[in-house]
C-alpha cells in the first residue's frame, strides 16, 4: 500500500498535458483505498485545469467511487466551516449531555445499591458482615491517624489567622467561636470528606476496575452472584459507618490544634480556652456537621464504585476512570455541602 500511495503521489505531481483518460474495465473490484486513489487523482487533474472523464467502470465500483466524493467533499466542507465559538458549543453541549448521562448512571447505581440493601435487611445472612468489617478496617481504622494529623494542623491554622487578623480589631474573644462553627459545621466534615474521597474513593475504584479488567466481574455473573451485592454494597456500607466516626475524629482533632495555637500564640490558657469554647458550641452545629457525613460517604462509594464499572482493558482507562472518580466525588461533594448550608439555612439550623 506504501508503494501504491508513493506512486499515487508522483502522477498527481506532474501535471497531465492533455485530455486524462483513466480505463477502469480491467478493475473487478474496487475498495475505499482504490477509489481515494482514483478520486485524489481526478482532483489533482481538475487543479490543473483539466476535467478527467472515467470510462469502463463497473457499476458497483461507481457506487464505491461516489460515495467516496461525498464523503472527501463533505469532510473538506466541514473543515472549512469550523470556528472557534462553534467548537465551544460543541464541546459544551457534549459535555453537558455526557455529564447527564453520567447523573443518570449514578442514581441508577444509587437505586440498584438501595433496591439490594433493602432485601439484605429482610433476609441478614445474606449480608457480607465480614467483608463490611473489613472494608471498616480499610477505609475507617487505617486513616485515622492521617485524617487526625491533617485536620489538626487544618485547626491550628484557622486559629493562628484568626488571632493574627482579629487582633487589628480588637476581637481575639471571637476567634474560639469562629472556630467552632467552622470546624462544627464545615470544614471538620468537609476536609474529612474530600481526604476520604481521594484516598478511599481512589482505591474503591482501582479495585472494582481491577477486577473489571481482569473479567471478575462476569465470572461472578456466571456463578449467578450479583456484583452489586458481593462487592460494591459491603464497601459503601463501610464507607456510610466509617465517615461519620472519622469526622468527629476530624473535628475533635481540629479544636485540639485550635487550643495549642490559642495556648501558644495567644497566651489563652488550656482551661480559659475550654470555657470559651463550652460557651461557642452549640448541639446544632455538631448535628449540621454529622448529617452531612454519611450521605457524602454514600455519593462518594457510589460514583467510586461506578466509574471502576466502568473500566475497559487497559491501565490506562482504570488510571483515567480513578482519576475521574477522585473528580467527580470532591465536586459532588461541595455542590452537596452548599446545597446542605441553603437547606439548613431554612430550616433555621
């Protein structure tokens, strides 16, 4: 084929000096690399002024040629016609439609998960209480001492600049509130949530498209086992009891760094600090903060456990597809938390 596309290039380089001719009686059957030739031949001659004419062309072969014309001419037509805006909107409408389909998925899967857990209730022992404990271990027992050391220094910083900014105003006495609803409210399940997204979500994914590469997905279809039950129930279960227990971790960890900064930095004592912050919080606050916990750890199982569905044979698409779940759960994530902040906000919490 090389050969034949060198010499293709080479007639079409010397211009014809007279009528061009070209004999396809001797041609039986002609397939898409034969007519682009003929066609790239013909248009060479048609740029040199010259209008070739085809003779003894079989009738199939004319069909193949012709649509080979549309299909060059409509390509080039197209070609000519993009513009920057165009393809903005095309990418944008593209974008928009994959993303519907990709919610649509997800409440799918969010249904199949709801639809499974319900008979599991009814019948217990169907319920894979092992491999929840495990997956416990895994995503809750094993991250504590990250999630402590991160959330710690997150409250030591808040602390450190609200004494530092707050001291221009005279109102170092608010700093221990400002900590306490933040760290109550937002960031203490916040913060937790998207380390959890991104070591847990992360390795759900990696796993489930492990096993999706290596077809263990459908030997367990064969065996008459539902994945949903076998491997992907008993992770987010872990994942609703574990994220709620790390993020009281989370906050408890961020108040003590908030009391190191106020006793170090402000020169508040640990029982001054202790008095003001029984004075800051409030029931609600912690009730708004532990709310949140388990339907976030449920939005980020499930778009975990999708996207590693969701992996095709190679590493590079279960590379693509962690990643892709990392995403999409932190920005699921605090779309939720705003969406909580404007529901609690009505309701007066």
């Amino acid at each position: 084929m090389a050969q034949h596309a060198q010499e293709l290039e080479r007639l079409s380089s010397r211009a014809p000096q007279g009528p061009l001719t070209i004999d396809l009686s001797r041609i039986g059957r002609l397939d898409t690399f034969g007519a682009w030739s003929i066609d790239t031949l013909c248009e060479s001659a048609r740029a040199a002024g010259i209008d070739p004419r085809i003779t003894g062309i079989a009738q199939e072969n004319s069909a193949i040629l012709a649509q080979m014309r549309k299909t060059r001419g409509s390509s080039q037509v197209a070609e000519g016609s993009r513009s920057i805006v165009g393809d903005f909107l095309e990418s944008l409408g593209r974008g928009f439609f994959l993303a519907i389909d990709d919610l649509s998925a997800l409440l799918s899967l969010l249904g199949s998960l709801v639809f499974s857990f319900a008979l599991a209730l009814k019948n217990i022992s169907t319920l894979k209480l092992k491999s929840i404990v495990h997956h416990i271990d895994q995503v809750g027992v094993r991250a504590v001492p990250i999630i402590g050391l991160m959330t710690l220094l997150i409250g030591s910083i808040i602390a450190q600049q609200g004494f530092f900014h707050f001291e221009k105003f005279g109102a170092t006495d608010y700093v221990v509130d400002l900590v306490s609803v933040l760290v109550l409210r937002e960031i203490g399940v916040l913060l937790v949530t998207i380390m959890v997204a991104g070591r847990s979500g992360s390795s759900y994914a990696a796993e489930i498209g492990s096993m999706k590469m290596r077809e263990e997905i459908d030997a367990l279809r064969t065996m008459g086992l539902d994945p949903i039950d076998v491997l992907i129930l008993p992770r987010v279960l872990a994942l609703v009891v574990a994220l709620p227990m790390l993020t009281f971790i989370g906050m408890v960890a961020a108040l003590y760094g908030a009391g190191i900064v106020a006793w170090v930095y402000a020169d508040i004592s640990p029982a001054s600090y202790l008095s003001q912050l029984h004075e800051a919080m409030t029931y609600t606050d912690f009730e708004v903060g532990m709310i949140k916990a388990p339907v976030m750890a449920l939005v980020i199982g499930t778009v975990a456990s999708r996207e590693g569905l969701r992996v095709e044979g190679s590493a590079a698409a279960l590379g693509r597809r962690t990643t892709a779940s990392v995403v999409k759960s932190i920005f699921l994530v605090i779309v939720l938390d705003g969406i909580f902040a404007i529901l609690f906000s009505a309701l007066g919490m």
